[in-house]
C-alpha cells in the first residue's frame, strides 16, 4: 500500500469517527433527561447591546422558565460573565426569568461563569453550601455532553438535562467546536 493510499485511507477514517461522534453529541443533546432536581443551571450567552437576552440565550431561559412552572425544580443558579457588550449575563437573565414570573428569591446569580467549567465549579461550591444535591443543566443542545461531564466532574449527581429550543446556522459551527470541546474537556479535567 502507497503512503498516499495509506493517508488516504486515514483521513477518511478519522472524518468518519468525527462524524460518528457529531451524530452522538447531536443525539445526546436533543434527547433531554427531565427529572425533579434540586435547581437547574442556566449557562449564559450573548446579551445584545440594548440589554436584552440573544435569542439563544433568551430559548435557554424561556425553557428554564416552562420546566420551573412546571414543577421540575424550585431553585435556579443562572452563570455568565460581563460580555464585550457591558452587560453582567446572568444579571441580565436573572431580571428575564424575574419577568416571565419566577419569583425572585429563586434564581441565584452566577456572575463568574465564564467558561463551562468555572459555572461547574461555582454551582457545585454553591449547591454543597445549600446540601442540594441533583441539578438540571439547561443549554443548547450541543452544549448539552460538555455541560454533563463538567457538572459530573465537581460531583454533581445526578445531573439532568434539557436543551434550548432554538437552532440556528450558527450551530453548523457550534457542534463541531463543541463535539472537539468534548474531547478536550474529558482528556483535560
């Protein structure tokens, strides 16, 4: 067999494991695991310049909102940082859930969120301090694998899941970074 033939052969091997494990993320994020938990962890996105949530982050909370009214959890760490647009995230979906009727005293802020693994670590130290001991982690669905196996990993459990209700093109993108992600986060921590 040719180099040539041989790279070949691997290339198209490796593309094949990558799509194997694109199709498993997808499967594994559109397939919420919707049981009562102690609080559910909204992780955080883009806030627009006039303040508002992004319609991704506003399909997070607006799914946040619908599981909370019915009856899923009675508590909610909302995690997100100061984005470049000056808005504190989870400030910003704390006044969006507050809105939609979730009672205030409820929906806990997370304003150190920046990554996956920092909201993670932040929800674990805050449930530990409350002796709450499942939680429901809320995102889009291909943030859905990552989010688990962060949350798993600061002993969280049992985590749960549910995804957001919005799709975008942006999410041709988004699900092979967060598929590499994955990979990255279960090598790393």
């Amino acid at each position: 067999m040719s180099y040539f033939h041989s790279l070949v052969v691997a290339l198209i091997t490796v593309a094949g494991v990558f799509t194997i494990a694109i199709v498993a993320l997808i499967i594994d994020g559109l397939t919420d695991d919707l049981h009562p938990a102690d609080v559910a962890i909204v992780l955080g996105n883009k806030v627009e310049r006039n303040g508002q949530p992004s319609e991704r982050l506003r399909a997070r909370l607006d799914r946040a909102v619908a599981l909370y009214n019915r009856g899923f959890f009675p508590n909610v760490i909302v995690s997100g940082g100061l984005g470049k647009e000056g808005f504190d995230e989870a400030v910003v979906m704390k006044a969006y859930m507050v809105g939609q009727g979730v009672p205030e005293g409820t929906v806990l802020v997370d304003s150190e969120g920046w990554t996956t693994s920092d909201t993670a670590k932040n929800a674990a130290r805050v449930m530990a301090d409350r002796k709450w001991q499942s939680a429901m982690v809320i995102s889009q669905y291909f943030h859905i694998s990552r989010s688990r196996l962060a949350f798993e990993r600061q002993g969280i459990s049992p985590v749960y899941t549910a995804h957001a209700h919005y799709f975008a093109w942006g999410d041709l993108y988004s699900t092979p970074r967060d598929t590499v992600a994955y990979l990255v986060y279960y090598l790393r921590e």
